[in-house]
C-alpha cells in the first residue's frame, strides 16, 4: 500500500485482533457462531470491552445493548465522530462479517494511540447489537431501535424459537444498560465492512467508495392447509402447504429474475409442519425479502406480491397470511463523507470503485440522523454469511487505513 501519509494502522495488530475475537463461537470449519444475546456473544463483548478500556476508552451501554467506546477530543463541546460496525453472527457465518468494522475501528484507537493524535472532536467506538437478525428474526434490531425505526418495547418482546425474549436475553447476559437507546447528536458515522459480493474481487479494487444502500422489503408467511396420511389421501382430498409454499417460493423467483441483474429475492428460512416423511404438511412458515436499488420498483414488488401470492394460495386451497415486517426505503450516504472515503483512498494510492450496497446494514438506520458512509473491502469469491467467507490480511489492512484517514479527517475538520 502507497500514499503520501506516515501515520500508518498496525497491519498485524489488526490481524491478530481479528483472530482473536473469532475464537470466540469458533465453528471446526473455520467460521463462528456468536448468536447475539448468547452466552458466547457475552463472551465476545466482554473482550471487546477489556480492549477498548485497556485502550483508554470510556464504555457505556444502552437499554438494548448497544456498546459505545469514546476517545475525548481536544474539544468536548465537539459533536463526537462515530465508527462501527457489529460483532454478532449468522449460525454459521464467517470471522469477517460486522466483526471487521468494529476491531478496525479498535485499530483506528489504538494508533491515534501509538501516534500520539489528539483530535479536536470526540471519537466513538459502536458495537451495534443483533444487526443479523439471525436469533429473533428481525435484523439491524440494536441501530433499528437506536434510531427510532421500532420501538424499544417491540424489540425487547420478540422471542427467540425457544420462546426466550430480547428483553430476557439482554438481562440474561448482562449487557441491558441504562442509557436510552436513541439518537445522540453526532458529527458523523463511518462503517467499514466487507462487500459480502463478488464486485470487488472481479474488477480487482480493494476498496468501495458506498453511495448508499439498496430498498428492502421483508416478509413473514404462512400457509396453512391440513394434514394428512401420505398414502391415504387422493390428490382432491389434499391441502398440501408445502406445494403451496413451493409454488409461491417460484413465484419469488420468477419476479427476481424479471428484474435482471439488479433483482433480488430470497426465501431463507422454511419450517415445515409436522415435517415427517408419511404426512402430506399441514402447516408451512418462510421469510420472503426483496431487494432492488430503485425504491420505486421495491414499492411496485410490495403490491404484486401480495395480490399473486394470494391468488396462488387459492387455487391451492390453502389459508394464507402474510405479514410485511418492514420495507426500507433506499437509502443515500453524506456526500461530504462518501467523499471524505474518495479522498482516503487518492491519498493512499489505492485503487476504487463506488457502489451501492446490496446488504443492510447499521449504516442505512444511522444515516437517517448522522451523516453517515461506509467503506467495503472485497471476500473471496463474494462469499458470506458463510463459514468459508475469507479476506486477505492486506484487503483489511487497506481498509482499515481509510477508515483512519476518514475518521481523522472528520475530527479534525474546520468548523
């Protein structure tokens, strides 16, 4: 890596670090599962706070487990600058995934450190809780409540498939802290993240410049008909759910693909009811989403589905529900620090590309009240949320060095 600066991150530091937290839900494959709110995420964030302390950072916690660490500024009147990212997983996800974001940001505290850097303003370190969804079904939960999007009663409620709650799981780990979860004023946010896509690693750029985010809509599904003997029941006397389920799963994927390269649709998760080999499935629950860079064609999916999933379930003979969990607008970064990012990368010598992010992430909820970017490194063969997902120790390097150069240039920017 070239460029004209001599204030350099510790590439090994980082490195370490990153392998570090991933001992903690280490899978024999090589990923992690640091489900949120588990025990073994207790484990990951009292790390993470014996780190940032041992750093010199003040940690505080708010009511729904959200972790900030905060470096003083030469001005404590200065809104502070924020950096982060989050440190839970899918069940079987890789090392990189959130976790990436948060130890870089370690990494920018711990150089400032070696460097002897005061900034003028403020410097925060965020851990967001359950950005994955993965455990109680509804992701970006910890910045969704931090900004408003639910409210914090509505999240403390959802249970787990054990029927264990938010709000138990929080107390059960320690981490419900007392701080109101919502906005704060701040100067800015940063997210470094991997891609989680093959862009990057195709054009051969070890750094996205992130202009923003793509529009979302998500659902919940159910489709109920009766069960059955196997080897009794005529095709006319049949309510199969799961052909029901499996005809509008097609139906998901027909308008993907009418979309074209920019289309996404997703069935990720599928519970069938009794789920034995002789019973026709009486009962089947899945998760839609949708995606698209245009919020104009997400709205366009939000109202045909609906009307051609139902029209599926009918000619099944099937009681169908479908509940909308949310549908997010596409969302636009701050083009002074989408730009600050383009001028770390110049500075650095490092080749780029701008683009738009295909995942969600905490970024997208803290836009709504922060000027916000994010900053992307390429994953092998765009593989995530996956326990083979992989980087290169210099791709975390180089983008570790821009979220450096960007939170730096924030913090001590003129006023």
């Amino acid at each position: 890596m070239s460029g004209q600066t001599n204030q350099r991150i510790d590439p090994k530091r980082l490195w370490d670090s990153l392998m570090d937290m991933a001992r903690f839900g280490a899978t024999p494959k090589g990923g992690v599962r640091r489900l949120t709110l588990t025990d073994i995420d207790r484990q990951g964030r009292d790390h993470f706070r014996a780190q940032c302390e041992a750093a010199g950072l003040t940690v505080r916690v708010d009511e729904i487990g959200n972790m900030f660490a905060r470096r003083p500024g030469r001005d404590p009147a200065r809104l502070p600058v924020l950096m982060g990212s989050h440190l839970d997983s899918q069940p079987s996800g890789g090392k990189f995934d959130g976790a990436l974001g948060v130890i870089a940001g370690l990494e920018v505290m711990r150089s400032l450190n070696d460097l002897g850097i005061a900034t003028e303003a403020p410097i925060e370190l965020v851990n967001w809780t359950d950005e994955e969804g993965s455990r109680f079904g509804h992701s970006l939960m910890g910045s969704g409540v931090w900004a408003g999007v639910y409210s914090r009663d509505k999240a403390y409620a959802l249970p787990d498939i054990e029927g264990v709650t938010v709000e138990q799981a929080l107390d059960s780990i320690g981490y419900r802290g007392v701080e109101p979860a919502r906005p704060f004023p701040a100067d800015a946010y940063f997210e470094l993240h991997i891609e989680q896509g093959p862009i990057l690693e195709r054009e051969g750029k070890p750094i996205g410049i992130v202009t923003g985010a793509q529009a979302q809509v998500w659902y919940d599904a159910v489709a109920t008909g009766q069960d059955s003997h196997a080897g009794t029941t005529p095709p006319s006397a049949r309510r199969d759910a799961l052909v029901c389920a499996a005809r509008i799963i097609d139906l998901v994927d027909r308008m993907m693909r009418a979309r074209g390269e920019d289309g996404r649709g997703t069935v990720g998760q599928l519970h069938v009811a009794p789920n034995s080999r002789n019973v026709v499935p009486g009962e089947v629950r899945f998760s839609v989403e949708f995606r698209h860079p245009d919020g104009a064609e997400v709205a366009r999916i939000a109202e045909e589905f609906p009307r051609e999933a139902a029209a599926i379930a009918a000619s099944c003979g099937i009681d169908w529900n479908l509940t909308e969990l949310f549908q997010i607008p596409p969302q636009p970064f701050d083009p002074a620090c989408v730009d600050l990012v383009r001028q770390a990368t110049k500075k650095l010598g490092l080749s780029a590309r701008e683009i738009v992010s295909g995942a969600g992430h905490d970024a997208v909820y803290v836009a709504r009240h922060v000027p916000t970017a994010m900053i992307f490194t390429p994953c092998k063969d765009g593989l995530s949320h996956n326990e083979a997902e992989s980087i290169e120790p210099e791709e975390a390097a180089a983008g570790t060095q821009v979220l450096f150069e960007a939170v730096l240039a924030r913090a001590n920017r003129s006023l």
